[in-house]
C-alpha cells in the first residue's frame, strides 16, 4: 500500500514538471540569446563585408561573366571607369573581358597590368564562381612604376661609369661611360671575365659582405671605385668616378702652398742675413782697426793685446756665420725626421736675436724633458721663430716671451706666450687669412701666420690660440701621437 495519498502524489508531480519547466524555459532562453548574439555578430559581418568595397580607397569593381558592370566603389567610378568611360550597368573593355574570361571557372585570382588613359593600374581579378562573377581590384601604381623605370634607368643614365661584376668575375652589365673608360683601359668588354687583380678585390666584398672604397689607375686615369656586394643575386656593383683632374689640382695645390712655405723660409733668411750684417759690422771694425795698428805699431805686447781681440771678434764673427750657415742650411730642409722641441726652441730663440732687439725682452724657459714629435725641424723652427717675432713686435721689445714644452697622455706640445697688446675676437677669427695683418705697412705680408696654419695642417697637428686684448697672446702646436 503506497505511503503517500492520491493527492500527495499529485502534488509532488506537479512540483517536478514545475521544475522541468523553469530549467528548460532558461535553457531555451540561453540558447535563444546566443542564437541572436551569432544573428548579430553575422549581420555585423554582411554589414562591413557590404561596406568593404566603398570604404576601399582603391578600385573595386563587380563584373559578369559576360563583362557587364554591376558594381563600383566611388574610387573606381572617379578614376578607372571614368578613364574607360564606362558606367555601371555598361560593358567592360575588350581587355578587361578577355582577363575576366580567363579567370572565370579557376580557384585561384590572377593579376594583370593594364595602362588607362596614361594611368597604370595593377588589376587583380578574384572570380566568384557561386554568384558568377569577378570582383576587380585595381591599384593606381603609376607613380611606383615610373620610380622603379628611374631606378632601372640608373646605371645608363649616370653620367659616371657604372658595371656589374659576377661572382666568378664576369662583367654581365656595364654603362656607356664603363665600357668607354675602365673597361675599355682594362681591355675587358660584358661578357668577359675581368683580371686577377680585380677579382680578389670582387672575392673579398662577397666574403665580408661589405662595400670597398679603392682608388684605381687605368690607362694613366685615377679613378675612385665602390664595390658594393648585392649578395641575394651574387653579383657586386662598382661605381667608378674619374678623379684624375681633382688629384692634379690637390697636387698642384700642395706644391703651391710647400712653395710659399719655402718662400716665407727665404723671406725669413733675408732678414735674418740683414740682422747678421748689422751683427758682424761691430767685431768687423774692431778687426779692421786692430790690423791697422798692428801694421803701424813696433810695441810687441800692444800687437799681442791687438791680435787678442782680433781674435777675439773673429770668433764672433765665426758663431753669427755658423748660425746663418745652420739656417740656410734648415730653409733648404723638406725632409722629415725626429724633431727635439726643446732644441727648436733655442734655435728659434737664436735666429730672433738678428731680426728682432730681445735685450730688453725677458725670455722664460719651460722645458720638459725631451719632447720629440716627427716632421721637418725647419719647418716647425719657422713657426716658432714667427710666434717669437709676432710676441716682440705686439710687446714691443719690451715685455716677456716664454717658451714652453712638454707632452700630454701620448701628445707633445710647444708654445709661445707674450705680454703684449692681445687680440680681440674679431682679430682671432681674421689672422691666419692670407695678407691679413696689424702691423703697420711696410712691416709685414700678413703671410707669417697664413703659412705657419699651413705648416700645422701638413703635420696633422692642432694649433691653438689663446689671447685676451692688453694681457698678450698665447700660441700652441699639438702634435698628434706618434704612431
């Protein structure tokens, strides 16, 4: 007998059936939800899919099978159609439709070059099979086109000699001016294999992979070639350019600028030869009057006394000679060597006492123990002397001159310092420029300091200046490491 009444039961199924109902209305709720999230997410998806073609900045274009226009974006309508003249609803050109026929019943798109009213566009064709018909993509590439003729045209329009060397060495292209010039010089022609000299030069790009600068005579012609590898097609591009005139003119140059440089040096001679002529006249007439007496006078001990000073200015006259002799002998220099900056120093000290009165100047030393650079010791004497010159004149004659070497972390150093007028800025900027000058005219070329920048910059070294107006002037050359 059951334990629970007629009614009970009842009761209790309709609780169950009541729950059933509330689980599968929420199940189908869910389900109903998602359906209509996916209904949503695929309209939105028709909906940009739809929009594609007009937000297309490029053509886009909808064919049939047959070639007629059933679609066109705004881009397309603007520029391919309205070249072509046609409409929508009108029928493609004859080249268009044969590209639609052709792709027409295939999986995969083609793509097609076509040239509209001067204007190229990069056409590619995506068949639709389902719907029977093509969509057309096309892209204005004019503008890219005629930059990569440009580039295409390069090699033959450069003026410059332009060819293309194999990895095994064959010239498999050369420009006009190549083939005129290095080629010709090289006796080599597209097609042959270029010399042995050449082709390690060419091995050696491909294996470092890195462009080569090298200078290259042929046929008497210098000429300044780049080996530039292009290793995905392994080949290696030169460029060469004719330098033969610009390496003439630096020469020319050079042999100009070491001229002046001898010029100022003899300019300098002059006036030291002036400055030992006024210097040896003094012991000079003591030897003319001391000879004269002793050929007049019978007194043994005053011809003694006499014949002392004789002597006596001769070997003045012996040390002024020897000086001048040591410094012709330096202007003469174009060597290069060991120069002792110290010794330059003296030397330089020296030969100013001809041209200039240092016996009121006031000389300070300040050497480190030998200090040595290498170049021409005559040379940089010119520069020192002219520094030592410049210093008395703006002091004139009265002051300090100090002279001052010494050597810093692998560099050596000489200096010039006077306590004369000093230059303002204005004047620092001007002073090394050929024919300026402070100096009264008459007493100066305003070549000195011209020519002593140009004697620094042949040394690879630094010239410094350091001057305050009314405190003087210091002058310093920096020479460079010694290798």
């Amino acid at each position: 007998m059951s334990e629970y009444s007629p009614d009970e039961i009842i009761r209790k199924l309709d609780s169950e059936i009541g729950e059933i109902n509330t689980n599968l209305m929420d199940t189908v709720k869910a389900r109903t939800k998602s359906l209509t999230d996916k209904i949503q997410q695929a309209n939105e998806e028709t909906e940009s899919i739809a929009r594609f073609p007009e937000e297309n900045p490029h053509s886009v274009i909808r064919a049939t099978r047959a070639g007629k226009i059933i679609f066109a974006n705004q881009s397309a309508i603007k520029t391919l159609l309205a070249s072509l003249k046609v409409k929508v609803g009108g029928q493609a050109p004859a080249g268009l439709c044969a590209d639609i026929n052709e792709v027409m019943g295939k999986e995969d798109y083609i793509v097609k070059e076509h040239v509209i009213s001067g204007r190229i566009y990069s056409c590619t064709f995506v068949p639709v099979s389902e719907h029977d018909y093509v969509n057309i993509y096309g892209v204005d590439v004019t503008d890219r086109q005629k930059e990569i003729e440009s580039l295409a045209r390069f090699p033959d329009e450069n003026p410059h000699s332009v060819f293309r060397i194999s990895e095994d060495g064959t010239v498999i292209f050369a420009n006009a001016p190549a083939r005129a010039t290095i080629l010709s010089g090289l006796d080599v022609d597209v097609g042959d294999r270029i010399p042995d000299e050449l082709l390690e030069i060419v091995s050696g790009v491909f294996e470092t992979g890195k462009f080569m600068d090298m200078d290259h005579t042929v046929d008497e012609r210098i000429y300044a070639c780049s080996f530039v590898p292009v290793t995905k097609h392994s080949y290696v591009n030169v460029y060469g350019v004719d330098i033969t005139e610009k390496i003439k003119a630096q020469e020319e140059a050079e042999q100009a600028n070491q001229e002046l440089i001898q010029a100022e040096k003899m300019s300098s001679l002059g006036i030291v030869i002036s400055g030992v002529a006024h210097e040896i006249r003094n012991p000079l007439q003591v030897v003319m009057a001391m000879s004269e007496s002793i050929a007049e006078d019978d007194d043994l001990e005053r011809m003694r006394s006499d014949a002392k000073e004789i002597i006596d200015a001769s070997k003045r006259m012996a040390n002024i000679v020897n000086d001048l002799s040591g410094h012709a002998r330096d202007a003469r220099t174009l060597g290069t060597s060991t120069i002792y900056l110290n010794e330059v120093a003296d030397k330089s000290l020296a030969l100013s006492k001809y041209t200039r009165n240092l016996n009121k100047v006031k000389i300070v030393k300040q050497y480190e123990d030998k200090p040595v650079a290498i170049g021409s010791t005559s040379e940089i004497t010119q520069i020192i002397t002219n520094f030592i010159n410049n210093g008395v004149d703006a002091m004139e004659s009265v002051g300090t001159i100090t002279l001052a070497t010494g050597m810093d972390d692998g560099t050596c150093y000489i200096s010039v310092t006077d306590t004369g007028t000093g230059m303002d800025e204005e004047t620092q900027k001007k002073i090394f420029d050929p024919f300026f000058t402070t100096k009264e005219a008459g007493k100066g070329t305003g070549l000195g300091l011209h020519v002593v920048n140009k004697i620094v910059t042949k040394h690879k070294a630094e010239l410094k200046l350091e001057s305050t107006l009314g405190k003087g002037s210091t002058f310093t050359v920096i020479f460079p490491k010694k290798p």
